[in-house]
C-alpha cells in the first residue's frame, strides 16, 4: 500500500509540474518522472530482496542484524528519500 500511495501522489505531481506549456517545464517534467522511475525502482528492489532473503515483508519478523539487513535497508531507505525530495537525494 505505500507503494501504490507513493506512485499515485508522484504521477499527480508529474502532471502538475508539467501544466505550463514551456521548454523548461517540459525538461523538468522529464527530469522529474525519470527520478521517479529509479526511485521507484530502488524501492521495489529493496523490498524485493528483503521478501527473497527473509520470505517476509514485515519489518517485525526480520532480525536486526546482518548484511542482509543493511542491503535492503540501504535500497528501501534511498528510494523513499528520492520520492521524497529528502536531502542530500533532492539534487
């Protein structure tokens, strides 16, 4: 369900950024909605290997340590702070 919120919210806002008609808003437009596909795609890999490693999905059930852990950590983490504009992933 946080995925499917994410994407929802970000393809509303790929059509608000891109309303004006211009070159730069096009350029922006573009710039934004690949963004949004890596993050996206980080995200879904990172709790892709998190479902692979430990055959859940729940936080809870994992152990709190390992390099598994860090790995998909790692992915999931990034993917939400590019969707969300977080620094220092907001360049």
């Amino acid at each position: 369900m946080l995925v499917l919120s994410l994407e929802i919210v970000a393809l509303a806002s790929y059509c608000f950024v891109g309303m004006v008609v211009s070159p730069e808003s096009i350029e922006a437009t573009t710039r934004y909605f690949i963004m949004g596909s890596l993050s996206s795609c980080l995200l879904l890999f990172g709790i892709m290997v998190l479902f692979a490693v430990e055959g859940s999905v729940f936080f809870t059930e994992v152990p709190s340590q390992g390099a598994p852990l860090a790995v998909y950590s790692t992915f999931v983490l990034a993917g939400l702070l590019i969707k969300l504009g977080a620094a220092p992933f907001h360049f």
